[in-house]
C-alpha cells in the first residue's frame, strides 16, 4: 500500500471517553476455618458460591460458615467476594497472628484477582488493637475502607480505644451485635466489622450512585445489640458523646438502627466517611478513564481533559457532586514538566451534602387571634 500517492484514510477520535464508577464494588472478609480449608486469599463471585466451595462447605472449625450464611441469609449479596482465610487454633496467641497475615494478604488481592477490594471485613478480631493496626495498614494501601469494633462496655471505655486510632478509613463502632446463629442453632455474637461490611456493600447496589450514600439511619436485620446506649430523639442522650468522637453505634427505633457515618481521621474535613468514599472512587475512576492517554499525543490529552469534564459533569447530574472545575495547574505544569512529558491537572469539587441535623423551631405567636373572632361571629 502506498502512503504518498492515491488515497489514504486515517481514523481517529479526539472526543471524550466515559468515565464512571462502577455500581458493583468488590467486598473482602478476613475469617477464620479450621485447616481443611487452605489459609489463602480467594475469589468468588458471590457469597452463596463462597458457600458452594467444596473446602468452606466441609470447615467444622473457625467462624467462615458463621458470617458467609449470615450475609447469603441477610443481604444476598452478589458482588465480587476475596476471603482470606485464617487458621484457627487452640492458642489464641497463633491464631492472632494468622489473621494478621491474612489481613496484611489483602493488599496482593489487586494482583492476584486483577481486583481491587474497596470493603474490608474481619471476623471476631476487628476488636484487638494489633488487628485494627493492620486493618488500618491493608486499607491505606489499597485505598479501601472498613469498620472496627471497640466492644465497648461504656462510652468511657469506647472513647478510650477510639483514641488509639487515626485512619480516614476506619469507622470505629460502639458495640457487636446479636442475632441468631443458624449454624449453632441459638442466639449468638457478630461483630460490626463484618455486619457494616454487609451493610456497606449492600447500600452501594441499592442503586448506581448508592456508593455515595451514608449507611447512618440504617436498619440492620438483627435482634439486639450486645450494649445498648440510650436513645432519646431529639433529646441528648448516651450516642451524643459518642458522636463527638466519630464512633458509629446502633440506636433502637422503629428497628435496630445504625447511628452515625465518620471515620478516625485527625482531619477533620477527612472524619465524613462518605465524603472520604466519593472522592477515593471517582480518583479510581479517573485513573482507570484516562489511563488510555498516557504517551499519546497532544489531542489524547485534550481528550483526557474533556473526559474529566463530561465525568465530573455527570456527578453533579446525579447529585453526588453540588459543583466542580477542570483546569490545567499551571504552577506545577511548567516548561520543564511540559518538556519531560509531565501535565498537572486540578479538580476543584464539593460533594451533595448529607443532612446530618434538621432542627426544627416552633415559634408560638399570637398573629391568629382572629380566627376565635370569625370562628365566634
């Protein structure tokens, strides 16, 4: 074929490339099997074919048939699923550390499955302070998210342990929960981490932008709570300190309630879990939307500028963005960056807020005197 006499036709696109993020976001749980289940990360796609695996099926030992039939019996949830499976035993003191290996394999998850785990659940363990450090560790790495359970007695107690903490995507949470064990057949425990996992995972299939929502004011399907604080509405009451220290508790009305959406951060503009959650998946989003440009040429890079616009165009449509801006930092983009290749782009944004207080005043006044005249008359 010739390129220098007769026709030649080239095809190219300039326009903006879709970018979104994805309704189905993968889950991980850390549980305990006893050792005829291999002690190693796994995929599925599901919880109920979690449940089907021939290994998990046959574990007699260890907590994984526990919160895999509570989350297939609960939620049914179908979303991407990595277990990673930790070995009980009768030391206590091994049995520890195989779940912080387990917790710490997480972060080759991405690797191995090609998957990125955004949830991160652990079974009967998110309550010791060495577990949480490598909860806090895997999660920054993976820029993933998890609930911790300060099994607390009082709220002395749960701000003491509270205090140990400082993550911007840690939820820690008052108390374990109670609800009937369908493997042993009676009431039993089951922690927070796992069951806010669930409830996390399940809110972001709720609709295409439930990732955006907060999981406050939530019924959880469960029959008590293992230390109840006292809730007065529109009263103060036993969550208000609690509240003040970002810990997630569980309220009694119309149902057991979730109370309260924050993380550990020292930050105070990073302690909004939900705000943190926005704004760590669109940064995904990003990257994976304009990946595609990367050692292209000038036009592909209009083109990735374009795509950032019509993306963030599309938060505010749906209502997770209130407003944005797109634009080229030009401090960071100088002629020395420009000549090795290196192009800074800034996204100026601010989420929908999420009501977290309506205060209503009644005001009494006497401007309706009148109506006992006409009514008189």
């Amino acid at each position: 074929m010739s390129l220098n006499r007769g026709v030649v036709v080239d095809v190219v696109s300039t326009g903006a490339r879709p970018i979104s993020v994805s309704s189905v976001i993968p889950l991980a749980l850390v549980l305990t099997a006893d050792a005829g289940v291999t002690a190693e990360t796994k995929y599925f796609d599901s919880i109920k074919s979690a449940l089907a695996d021939a290994e998990i099926a046959a574990a007699t030992g260890g907590n994984i048939l526990k919160y895999l039939k509570f989350g297939e019996d609960k939620y049914g949830l179908i979303v991407p699923l990595i277990i990673s499976v930790a070995t009980v035993d009768a030391d206590p003191t091994i049995e520890k550390s195989n779940v912080i290996n387990a917790v710490n394999s997480l972060s080759t998850a991405p690797s191995i499955f090609g998957i990125r785990p955004d949830i991160i659940g652990v079974g009967d363990w998110d309550s010791d302070i060495d577990v949480q450090n490598a909860v806090v560790a895997t999660a920054d790495k993976l820029k993933a998210r998890s609930f911790v359970s300060l099994d607390a007695t009082d709220n002395a107690d749960a701000i003491t342990k509270r205090d140990l903490l400082g993550s911007r995507r840690v939820t820690p949470v008052f108390t374990n929960l109670m609800d009937w064990n369908s493997v042993l057949n009676g009431s039993d425990e089951y922690c927070a981490s796992v069951v806010l996992a669930y409830l996390r995972a399940s809110i972001d299939g709720s609709k295409d932008i439930g990732y955006s929502y907060s999981i406050s004011n939530r019924v959880i399907p469960v029959s008590g709570v293992k230390t109840n604080r006292e809730f007065l509405a529109g009263f103060q009451d036993e969550t208000d300190p609690l509240n003040d220290k970002q810990i997630t508790s569980f309220i009694n009305y119309s149902g057991i309630r979730t109370w309260n959406y924050e993380t550990c951060d020292i930050d105070p503009v990073w302690q909004d879990a939900r705000r943190v959650r926005i704004f760590d998946l669109a940064s995904f989003a990003v990257i994976d939307g304009i990946f595609w440009a990367v050692d292209r040429d000038l036009n592909a890079l209009d083109a990735a500028l374009d795509s950032l616009r019509a993306f963030m165009a599309s938060l505010v449509g749906a209502d997770v963005m209130l407003g944005f801006k797109v634009y080229l930092d030009l401090e960071r983009t100088t002629a020395t960056a420009i000549t090795n290749g290196e192009f800074y782009f800034t996204i100026e944004a601010q989420e929908t807020p999420s009501p977290a207080l309506i205060k209503v005043t009644f005001d009494r006044v006497d401007a309706y005197a009148s109506v006992v005249y006409e009514k008189l008359a």
